[in-house]
C-alpha cells in the first residue's frame, strides 16, 4: 500500500462520485433513486478505504506520516502536500463515517434537488477531508474557505424557512474570521518563506508577531469551534439546516476549529498561546457556564442541542490551552465524542422532525410509549452528552477538567458547573418529548424507529459506548503526536524564557511526590 | 467467581433489557432473578473466604486499562477486600431479595420485564461501586446508580410527580457529583493517582501538606476529603442535599427499599470508610461530617414526625439514620457505620417491604391517615413491621440495638464538643425514632379502619413470593446485629477488617476500643429514649387519640415549618431554579440575541444598510441635483486653493 496515495484517494473519492451524480439524467424519480445509492455507495467506499489509513497508521511515531509531496507552484515555494498525524487522523475517519449515516438520513427526508444535494455533501466530505489532511497553507486555506460552499448551500437551498438569514449570517461570520486567517498565513509566509505547515511548526516567529498572528487564527478558529462571543450563528445555522447539514456541521465542521487551534496556534505561536491562556480559559468557562444556562431555556429543541454543542466545545479550547498531557488528551477525546453523540443527537431530533414537523418540544410528550426503541436511543445519547461514566461523553469531559484543574483550581471548578447545568436541561429535553401522558393523536400516530434509522444509529450507539468503556484503544493513536506537541511547546517556552524548566505533567505542590508504590497495609 | 458475581446481574439487565419481548415477562423475571440470587450466593462464599481468610484474602482481579493520559492511568478492576465483602453481601442480598419480591408486588405492571431490567441494572452499578479499586471506577458506579435511579423513579413515567422527583434526584445527585469530581481531581494532584493503594500508601507522608484551592493555601487533604463529602452528601441525602430523597418515594415500592433504603443512600457512607485512610489524617474535615450528620439525624426525625405519608416516613427515617452513619465516620469509627449500614439494610428493606405489602393489601393507598384496623387480616405483615420497627428503634438483642449503641458509644467516647453533640443529638432522634415507628403501627393497624368499605373488602394477605422475602429480611433484622458484632465491632474486629479500614490509635487504643469503657448509664440512655418514645406514641394515638390534635394546634407554626420540611424545596426553588430558568432566557435574549448579534453580524449588516441606502439618496437622477453638487465642489476646492495659500 506504500506507493498508494491513499490520502488524496480518500480525499477526492467523493468528488468522483458526486461527478457520477452530475451525469445521471432522465426521469425525475429515478435520478433521486440513483443519486441516492450512487452516493451512499461512493460514501461507503470513501469510509471503507479510509480503514486503511488507519491500519497504515503507525501509532508510535508522532510525526505526519503517509506523507504526499508533489510540486505545485516550487518558485513561490508553494505545493501539495498531504499527511496525517495522530490529531488528524481521527478527523478524516469521522467525516467519512459520518457521510453516509448523513446520506442514509437524508433517505426519505430530502424531496427537493436530491441530485444537488447528494452532490453537496459529496463535495462537502472532499473538502472537510481535504481540509485535515493538508499540510501547505495554501492548500488548507482552499479546502478551509471549500467547506464553506457546501455548507452555505445545503442550508440556504434545502433549510428551514428562515434559511436565507441563517445562512448569511453563518457566511459573514466564518468569512471575516478567514480573511484574517489568510492575511496571518501571508504574513507568516513571507517571514518564513515557505507555505510548508511542517517547517512552521518549527519557525521560531518572534514575540510580538506571535500576538497578532495568534489573533487572527483564533478569531478564525473561535468562529468555527465556535467560541463565545462567536457562537451566535450556530442556533441559527442548526435550525434551519437540513438534518444532514446539522450532523456534518456538529459533527465535524466545528472541529475545524479545535484541529486548527492546535495545529495553528498551539504548534506555530507557543509564545502567544502561552500569553492568551487565561483569555481562552474565561472565553471558555464563559461558554459552559452561559451556554448551558441558555439552553435551559430554549424551546426549541434543535436549539438546545445547538446551545449545547457550544457549551461542549468550551470544553474543548478549554482543554487544549491547558497545555499539560490530560487537557490536550481530553480535548482531543472531546471532540472525538462530540463529534458522534452531537451527529446522533441532530440525527435523533431528524427522526422526531420528519414525523411531526415541528421542533417545538411542547409539540411531543408521552413518546416513551409508543416509540420505545427511539427513547432508548435517544436515552443513551442523553446520557452520553450528560457525560455519564462509561461512555464517550465522560472522558473527555473529565479529563479536560483535571487538565485545567492542575492550572488553576478556580477555572477546574467553575467548568465543573457544566456537570449540574448539563444535565438540567438535557433532562428537560428528554422529559418533554418523552414522558408524561401520551395524549396529542398527532404523537400518538408516529411510528417507531424505522430499519433504516436503526442502521446508522446502531454504529453510532456502539462507538459512544466502546469509546466510553475502552476509551484506551482511541487515546493510544494520537497519545504519542500529544506528547510530543506539549514537549515541543515546553521548549519554545524555555527558549524564550517563559518558564524556567521543563514542568513535570503533573501539577506543583508544596511537598515532594514520592513515586507510587503498592500499598503494604492490605 | 468475582467477576461472576459482579457480572451475572448486568447480563440479566441486558436480557431483560432488549429481549423482554422475545422472551416474555416470566422469562426476564426468572432470567434477572436468576443472575442476582447466584451472585448473592456467591458473594456469601465470597465474603466467608475474604472476611475470614486472614490479611491475605483479600485480592484485586485487574480487568483492563480504562483511561490512559500521561501519568494520569485507571483500570477498570475488581478490589474484593473485607469491606468489600460485606457490601457485596448486603448488596445481593437485599437486592435478591427484592428482585423476588418484585415478580409479586408488579404482578399487574404492564412493563415488568422493564422494570426487572433496571433494578439488575441498579444493581450491577452498585456493584461496581463498591468493587472500585480506584476512585474514577466509583465514580463511574456512583453515577450508574444514580442513573438507575433516575430510571426507577420515573418507573411510571405518565405520572408528572415522578418526572419531576426523577430530574430532581438526578439533579441535586449531579450537586453532589461536582463535589466528588474536584475531590478526585484534587486527590490526582496531591497523590498522582486515583488509584486507592496508591493514595493509601502515602497518605500519612502528604499529612501536612497544603495546596492552593481558590486562591487560598489550604490543608491539602481536608480540602480534598470535603469535596468527596459533598458527593457523599448528595447520595446519602445529608442535610443540604437530602431535598429529593423524599420526593424519590415516588418510584415503585421494592425500587425505595432497594435504592433509597438499603444500598444506593448508603453509597456516601462506604465511600468515607474506603477513604478511611486518607480521613484519618483530616480531622478538620471528619468534625464537619460529624456535626453534619448529627444535624441531619435529628431534622430528618423530627420531620419523620409529622408526615403521613406511610413511605415517606420511612424515608426520613432513613435519613436520619444516614445521619447516624456519617457521625460514627466523623468521630471515625468507621467499623460502626459499616455495622449499622449492614443491620439498617436488612430492617429498613424490611420495613420497605412490609409498607408495599401494606399498600399492596389497601389498594395502592399510601396515606396512613387512610389506614387502620386491619392488623387482623394481614397478620404476616404485620408481624413483619412489628420485627423492623423493633430492630429501627433498637430493642435489645434487635440488630440496630447493637449498632446503633455502638454508634452512641463511640461519639460519647470521643470527648469532643462534635463527638457529645452528635451523641445528644442522636439520642434525641432515638426517641423520636421510637415515637414515629409506633405512630406508623398504630395509625396503620391498629384502631378503627378509616379506609372506605370497598377498599377493607379488598384487604389481603400478599403471596408468598412477597411474603417470603420478608421472612428472609427478617432473620437479618433479628440477628445481624448479634452474630456480627464480634467481628464487626467486638474482640475480632482487627483480624476481620484486615486492614481494609484504618483508624489511628490514640492513648486508649482505636475510639472502638475507648467506647467499651464510656460510663454504665451510656449504653442504656439510648434504650430509655427508644422505650420512651414507644410509651408515648401509645399514650398519643392508642389512648388518647386527641391528644395528637392538641399538640399540633399549641405549637402550628413549629408544626407547619417542621411538616413542610423546613422550606428546603420552597427555598432552593427560589434560589436556584427559579433565577437560573430567568437568566437562561436573560441572556439568550438580551446578551445572545441584543448585544452580541446587535453589534456583530446583525449589527453590521445594518450598517451597510443604512450606507447604501444613504448612498442611493445621492444618486436621485435629477440633473439639478448633480449641478449643484458640482458647483458645490468647485467653490470648495477653489476655496481650499485661495485660502490654503
């Protein structure tokens, strides 16, 4: 498989389905069908070849590997290159994973345009995939600024009836935060003279400059994640988008966000980063703390999740500006866990939205009864965004928390009031759909989880489940890139005389820690 | 054999969980009870070779690596050591019990394969938790507990009452989880581990250790063991966080025995005595659990007094003898809470247990106010309640006689201002333990029946399949204390615990040791009290029944504040639930939706509205318009010329 540019195979794969879809022609009904199974397939295949990027994956070795080098524009320096490390790695398989649940669920629920709209999330998955795999700027500033497209579209053409609002607004936000991006990327482009990310990682950039670069990416990054204040398009984008567009938004497209805070900002700014802790940290708390509170007071239930989804991505910077080995690790858990429980969750809503049409929560009750399997599924994904031990949700949560914990206790505890506030109004939520009387005859009439829903919810009940229970088997893949990402930082911080020493992982205390020995008492 | 006796009531949840159809409500129920009745078995055997083994019994079976980051590594593994042990006995058993009790009490329930599901689930989480060998293990049963009860309490989720108990116990639960969750971040940070051998191995070097928490330099390990007694706090409903375990009676009858009286609520009080090593070196903290707990003793009896309905007085009697519980810990004597938390479970899931079957029998009435008259017809039952309530109020050669003396002794023994605080309090609450207890016969089967005819017509003695779970209770309720008071407490105590649970020893040897040489008239002050409180209960609703009337009317505002429960619930909603719902909506309306979109994208949008609209004014198409403009800005700029020269 050596010579196999399995990378750019992943990533264009789709591209050549949604080609395909752009050929059939004929009846109106028959296109629908065949685009519908021309793209579930091409999506199925993209996810089964993508396997072997995993299996290719070498665990042990921090660095980009699988690594595809071709000459594009070499007098300005400038060419395509592709590699995935282990912050990458996961990103690529979730947005091919999640294609085709996104083509599944749009079965039946899509009338209008399949064809376009297949195409769309074709393209789409080419340019989330493309976008995690790039390692020249310039190559991840197209498929950044590509992701947007589609995206714009499916919820301005297929969303709800407030979409072209939503869209707009989602567009002004993500537009003006990748001017300054592009504007940081020139800058830093022509002080290192290169548009290789892996050289950047390593270009010692000076102080001050550091500072506005940082700014500029962060903006960027804040809006996609999103981070508070930024967040204000998300409930508006979710509502009005399509299923589908909601769980590849939630699902992956806000973990542009976290993959390039890290990849940006912590790898290429160490000194920046290192300056701007507390701000991320209040923006942060701030966005657990306010979020939740908003969501409780939502009802509109994609809303809610939508709020929520905020909430969960403070976690996330929070986390990854922690700078010590359990943030980054909970960060990176975090998004992973977010990125299937928020998709199922939007899927979960997609299921109750196709059958009554409405998002309002007072609309349903009493659906425990006649649909028992949807509650269970529903249920487990509740708990799992709760953050209940033992599954996906917890980890990450946890683990981001004690990351921060070590830092500072004031900033651990008030994240903590997400583990109170959290499940308040995901209680809610459950209880409105599902219990009480079941006495509106429109619920009475929905039907129960159909075969078809349980296939692309049954994946996504396992991994929440198995990432809770064995969450070793995902942290053991980007563990090492991790590890090697804090000790860099640590250097860069010596260099410029930051911090003193090399910090040990785990936090000071005033009296020596001896090492760990069995107990002899029991 | 652990993992058979940990393991066997999770796959009967599972079974009885997703095939309840495919194999009919019979099958889930043999299949469930099946699993917990040889898991209870084999704990027994367990408990045998471990508690009496000798020091090297006990033993840790290592499952695999759950959470691996850094330095920061758990295992998801099976601790079986004499503490254990005894949980996992009383644990299966009650819940054996139980799940046998159930097949009858929910014979008429559409949904018992459900229903049986979740109590093997319950009961897989609880064993979970008292398994852990590290503290993110039980955090992990902790939480799977509360979810099961969750889950129970909104058994028949059509009833509002039971959705808003159900979010209200995982809520205030969730509380006390936030204190457990910085408890364990703090035990990483002062240890490097949240591994128990760990974390006992260097407790007694981080003794005077201090760490920054909020900006204060505090004591590193009363900080840390405060924030795990908040999460025990919220399980084990002290006082502060005790607001849902009332409301909790909602759930199904065997579900109140099992959770909200034997095991779940005990969960608190384990986990300090797991921590034993680590509280003996924070006495700050350990005096807080005392005054606590003694506190919360005497409110939740004097609120016991009052009520009427049957469950609920149970329930605040549970409470207080929650309270019991975590005083012995504070004056640590942590051997004479696991003792009574061991004789409690049997008799409060007796007297759990005889409640249904009184409810059962009366026609799902709850209200004593309804009851009466009908010890002649349910004579089982009653027989069974005379057993619990004697064993509650601690008669002698009764199970909670020996515990309970054993905690009064101690906290006399421990010749501190807590230790004689909680040793009146509890003395208080022993008499009025004894009062609420007879109150609860009396008014419930004795005197003239206040139900209506159709529902005495109905009055029958339940089946055997309730009625010999009971018996089984019972032969705990009646000798527990007795047979396990060498061991727990008495001359074997050491050999027994094997390490599993430390006190430090002072002058006279360990505060069990000093409680054996507390005054003569200590170990009987109790019994007076208990004694007393049954004479006046007899004097108050057998002889005179008016007398109850007078009282309440001489005191009503006192009575009116104790039987609304001391305005918790009417406080907390003001103060937390209330604001938090307000400023949600606040500030997704005012922050979210006016300032922050006010002046970002909407804000700008509107801008670049009004500049093109302006703009478009300009271009009117009227030709004077543009003459005059340009005659304008000739005369300006030559005016600029000749005056800028």
């Amino acid at each position: 498989m050596a010579d196999v540019p399995i990378l750019s195979l992943t990533t264009f794969l789709p591209l050549v389905g949604a080609l395909f879809i752009l050929l059939i022609r004929g009846e109106q009904e028959a296109v629908a069908r065949n685009a519908k199974s021309v793209a579930l397939w091409t999506s199925v295949i993209t996810f089964v070849v993508s396997l072997f990027i995993l299996t290719g994956f070498d665990p042990s070795n921090p660095g980009f590997q699988m690594v595809e080098e071709v000459a594009w524009l070499p007098a300005f320096n400038i060419a395509y290159i592709k590699g995935v490390d282990g912050i990458s790695i996961w990103f690529v398989l979730a947005s091919t994973l999640l294609t085709p649940i996104c083509v599944l669920a749009s079965w039946d629920a899509v009338e209008k345009r399949v064809k376009e709209f297949m195409i769309a999330l074709l393209v789409l998955e080419t340019m989330l995939i493309g976008m995690f795999t790039a390692l020249d700027f310039v190559l991840f500033y197209l498929f950044f600024e590509g992701v947007l497209l589609p995206m714009f579209l499916l919820i301005g053409v297929w969303g709800g009836p407030n979409r072209v609002y939503a869209a707009y607004k989602f567009f002004i936000y993500t537009f003006i935060g990748s001017v300054l991006m592009l504007l940081a990327i020139l800058a830093m482009y022509l002080t290192a003279g290169t548009m290789d990310m892996r050289v950047m990682v390593d270009y010692p950039f000076a102080g001050n400059m550091q500072i506005w670069l940082w700014l500029a990416f962060f903006i960027a990054f804040a809006v996609k994640t999103p981070i508070w204040p930024a967040h204000t398009w998300l409930p508006f984008a979710h509502v009005e988008a399509p299923t589908a567009g909601s769980v590849m938004l939630a699902g992956v497209m806000l973990k542009m966000g976290g993959y390039g805070l890290i990849r940006a900002n912590v790898q290429m700014l160490p000194e920046a980063s290192f300056f701007f802790q507390d701000l991320v940290f209040f923006m942060s708390i701030a966005a657990i703390i306010y979020t939740s509170l908003v969501a409780l007071a939502q009802s509109d239930m994609k809303k809610m999740i939508a709020y929520s989804s905020v909430a969960h991505m403070g976690y996330v910077s929070m986390g990854i500006f922690a700078m010590n080995q359990q943030g980054l690790d909970g960060a990176m858990f975090q998004m992973l866990s977010h990125t299937f429980v928020s998709a199922a969750l939007f899927l979960c809503i997609g299921v109750a939205y196709n059958r009554l049409h409405t998002r309002e929560m007072a609309a349903y009750g009493g659906m425990a009864k006649n649909m028992p399997r949807y509650a269970v599924v529903f249920a487990i994904f509740m708990f799992a965004s709760v953050g209940l031990p033992g599954t996906s949700g917890f980890v990450g949560e946890f683990l981001t928390m004690l990351g921060v914990f070590q830092v500072s206790t004031w900033y651990g505890m008030l994240s903590a009031t997400g583990l109170v506030l959290g499940a308040a109004y995901m209680l809610l939520l459950f209880r409105k759909l599902f219990f009480g009387k079941l006495d509106k005859p429109e619920v009475k009439a929905m039907q129960d989880l159909s075969p078809r829903e349980v296939a692309f919810f049954a994946p996504l009940v396992a991994i929440v489940i198995i990432m809770g229970v064995y969450p070793a088997s995902f942290q053991n893949v980007y563990n090492p890139t991790v590890e090697k990402i804090l000790a860099d930082h640590q250097v860069s911080l010596k260099a410029a005389g930051l911090i003193e020493a090399v910090a040990p992982a785990t936090a000071e205390l005033r009296t020596e820690t001896p090492a760990t020995q069995p107990a002899s008492e029991n | 054999m652990e993992i058979a006796a940990i393991f066997l009531p999770l796959a009967g949840a599972f079974i009885a969980g997703f095939f309840g159809r495919l194999i009919g409500d019979r099958g889930a129920q043999i299949v469930t009870c099946a699993g917990v009745l040889i898991a209870a078995v084999l704990s027994v055997i367990l408990f045998i070779k471990v508690g009496f083994g000798g020091p090297e019994a006990a033993r840790t079976v290592e499952l695999f690596t759950w959470i691996d980051s850094g330095t920061f590594e758990v295992s998801w593994s099976l601790r079986i050591d004499t503490l254990t042990a005894v949980m996992l006995v009383v644990v299966n058993v009650v819940s054996s019990m139980v799940h046998v009790y159930s097949v009858g009490y929910m014979s008429h329930d559409p949904h018992r394969a459900r229903f049986m599901a979740y109590l093997s689930l319950f009961t897989f989480m609880m064993l979970m938790l008292v398994t852990a060998d590290n503290l993110l293990q039980m955090f992990f049963g902790w939480e799977g507990v509360g979810v099961a009860s969750y889950l129970l309490i909104n058994f028949w989720y059509e009833k509002k009452s039971a959705n808003d108990a159900s979010m209200k116990a995982f809520l205030v639960n969730r509380v006390g989880d936030f204190g457990f969750a910085l408890g364990i971040m703090a035990i990483y940070m002062i240890f490097g581990t949240v591994e128990f051998d760990g974390i006992f191995a260097q407790a007694a070097s981080k003794a005077d250790a201090t760490f920054n928490f909020l900006g204060w330099e505090v004591h590193a390990l009363t900080c840390a063991c405060l924030l795990l007694f908040i999460g025990a706090m919220g399980k084990s409903a002290q006082l502060g966080l005790h607001t849902w375990l009332p409301d909790a009676m909602e759930g199904p009858t065997p579900v109140s025995a099992l959770i909200h009286a034997a095991t779940m609520v005990t969960a608190g009080v384990f986990m300090l005595a797991r921590m034993s090593p680590v509280f003996e070196y924070a006495p700050t903290a350990l005096e807080v659990v005392t005054y606590l707990g003694a506190a919360t003793a005497f409110v939740a009896a004097t609120i016991g007094l009052t009520q009427f309905d049957i469950k609920r007085v149970i329930a605040y009697s549970t409470m207080s003898q929650l309270g019991y519980m975590f005083f012995a810990i504070g004056v640590g004597a942590y051997p004479a809470a696991i003792f009574h938390l061991m004789t409690h479970a049997f008799f409060k899931a007796l007297l759990f247990l005889g409640a249904g079957s009184v409810i059962h029998a009366m026609s799902d009435e709850q209200d004593m106010r309804n009851m009466g008259g009908i010890w002649k017809l349910i004579p089982g039952t009653y027989t069974m309640m005379w057993i619990g309530n004697l064993a509650l109020a601690g008669i002698p050669f009764f199970a909670g006689f020996y515990s309970k003396d054993m905690i009064l002794e101690v906290a006399y023994a421990k010749h501190s201002a807590a230790g004689s605080f909680a040793f009146w309090m509890g003395i208080a609450a022993a008499f009025m333990t004894a009062f609420y207890s007879w109150r609860l016969l009396i008014m419930t089967f004795h005197g003239k029946p206040r139900a209506s005819e159709k529902v005495m017509a109905h009055v029958h003695e339940s089946p055997a399949v309730m009625l010999v779970p009971l018996v089984v209770l019972s032969i705990g309720a009646l000798f527990a204390g007795f047979v396990a008071y060498p061991w727990f407490v008495g001359h074997d105590m050491n050999a027994f615990w094997a390490g599993s649970i430390v006190m430090l020893t002072g002058e006279h040897g360990s505060i069990i040791e000093a409680a054996h040489h507390v005054p003569g008239w200590v170990p009987y002050a109790p019994l007076v009290a208990g004694v007393s409180g049954i004479v006046l209960a007899y004097v108050f609703y057998m002889f005179s029944p008016g007398l109850p009337g007078a009282f309440v009317n001489t005191f009503k505002a006192l009575h009116a504040f104790v039987f609304r429960k001391y305005m918790f619930d009417e406080l907390y909603d003001a103060l937390f639930v209330r604001p938090a719902m307000k400023l949600g909506f606040g500030l997704w309306k005012g922050v979210d939706i006016g300032v922050i979109d006010g002046l970002g994208p909407d804000g700008a949008a509107a801008v670049t509205r009004r500049l093109s609209l302006a703009s478009s004014r300009v271009q009117s198409g009227y030709v004077y318009h543009y003459a005059f403009v340009m005659v304008i800005g000739v005369v300006a700029l030559t005016g600029w010329f000749i005056l800028a020269r």
